[in-house]
C-alpha cells in the first residue's frame, strides 16, 4: 500500500482499532492505548458514533425518502456501512464516499460493494476542497433530486479560526449550497465537554498526526444554521432519535451531532 506512513498514529486506524477491527498498526494501538488512558470513554463513544451514522442513513432514507448519499471522510469499512444501511432500504441507493487517505483508498475498492440494482462509487478528494468534491459527486448523483452530505467526525480535523470559526464555516457552506432543495446535511463530531478528553486530544495532537480539534457544542451546531433542523436538534449522539443498539445499551458521550434539510 504505497503512501501509507506506518511511523505516524492515524485517526482512522485507530478509530478502527477502537472499534475491534484488524485494519491498523502497532503505532496506532500504541496511540490508541494511550488515548484511552487518559479518556476511557473514547471506545463507547467509537461505538456510539457508528451506530449514530447507521441512525441517521436509515432514517433518511426510510422516513426522509433520501436515496443519494454523499459521505465526506468516510474512513475505514466497519460495521453497517453508510451503503449497507442505505440499500437495505432500498437497494437502488446511490451512495459516494470521499477520502483521501491512502489505506481508505485501498479497502475500499476491495470492500464498498453495492447492490448492483444501486451504485457505491469513491472520490479521492480533501475536505478542504469543497469545489472539487462537489464536482466529482455531480458526475455520480443527480443533484436535482435530493442528496444527503454527511461530515460525520471530520469537521473536527478542520482547525478553529476566529470567533466565528469562519475557514470551517466557508466549507460547510460551500458544501450545503451545492444541495438541491429537501437535501440533507448530517454531522457529528467530538466536543470540549470532559477535560479528559481535551487533554487527550491535546496529546494526540503532538503525536505528528492530523490533528483534530474539539468544538462547543454549539460551535457544531452552527455549521446547520440556516437549515431546518431536524428533531430532536443537535444533541449528544446518544440522545438522537435513539433505539435498541447492536453495540448494547448507549451511554453519553463528548460528541453532538444533528440533522438539517435545505428548504
């Protein structure tokens, strides 16, 4: 796997490793035991989070209609991925996924199968380049029908600049003024709500690794302003629109998350 630095922890392989997966390397195991020192919480969020997602494409695509998905930071394959969730409602779904981490490039070709009655295809494109993930995904879904953007644990890798977190907020924007009327935005990400968590997170950062960067909890919230919130709004993961989790029963979380439409 050509381009993947093996000497540097990486969120997804350790997001992976935290969720029991085998796509990771002893230096991710090694940062993902010291994270969890420090904030133990970190594995029932890792677990929390990815049943969140499967909430949130489910209810889209059951209750909302949605049948065109646009995952921006995908990361490594796990459990009800967003394509496995979204064709088991219907298997004509049309789901692209954007990354641009190497490892992600190559398990996905081998693992992001579709049902061939619907379509999984993959951009490899940088959040930081809204334009040309958006034009990517116009030559894959139709953006005159609706279409879901999710940005599920990756707005936190964009930094905080200014009291209006303006450099952040220009992206999501871009993104959502791409959306066709009654299309979705989804989000979640990791919030400044347990000082064990910042600390680790302060650390994590001075591994070499992308750094990421916790928000307010309303801070998250304003990347939906100007949408129409979904209930029950932005709240802890384990709070939206809950029910019976594979994973066992939910317990809180430091990450907040919600749904917005585009009127």
């Amino acid at each position: 796997m050509s381009g993947i630095d093996t000497s540097v922890p990486h969120s997804a392989r350790i997001w992976n490793y935290w969720m029991g997966g085998k796509d990771n390397f002893p230096v991710d195991r090694q940062a993902g035991d010291v994270f969890a020192g420090l904030y133990p919480g970190i594995v029932d969020m890792a677990r929390v989070s990815r049943y969140y997602i499967a909430r949130v494409v489910r209810y889209l695509a059951h209750e909302m209609g949605v049948r065109q998905f646009l995952d921006i930071g995908t990361g490594l394959p796990s459990h009800d991925n967003t394509h496995e969730v979204a064709q088991r409602v219907d298997p004509r779904a049309r789901i692209v996924y954007v990354d641009n981490d190497p490892m992600v490039l190559a398990h996905a070709h081998a693992l992001l199968t579709a049902d061939p009655r619907g379509s999984t295809d993959y951009i490899e494109a940088d959040l930081n380049d809204p334009d040309t993930i958006v034009r990517a995904a116009k030559t894959k879904l139709d953006f005159d029908r609706p279409v879901a953007i999710m940005l599920m644990g990756v707005l936190g890798h964009l930094p905080v600049t200014g009291p209006g977190d303006d450099a952040a907020r220009s992206i999501v924007d871009r993104l959502t003024a791409a959306l066709p009327p009654g299309g979705f935005l989804a989000i979640y990400d990791g919030t400044d709500t347990d000082p064990g968590y910042v600390e680790a997170i302060r650390r994590y950062n001075e591994t070499g690794s992308l750094p990421y960067h916790l928000r307010t909890p309303e801070q998250i919230a304003s990347f939906l302003d100007g949408l129409e919130l979904i209930e029950p709004g932005v709240v802890q993961l384990q709070k939206w629109r809950p029910d019976d989790s594979p994973f066992g029963p939910s317990v809180p979380v430091d990450a907040w998350g919600g749904v917005a439409r585009r009127r």
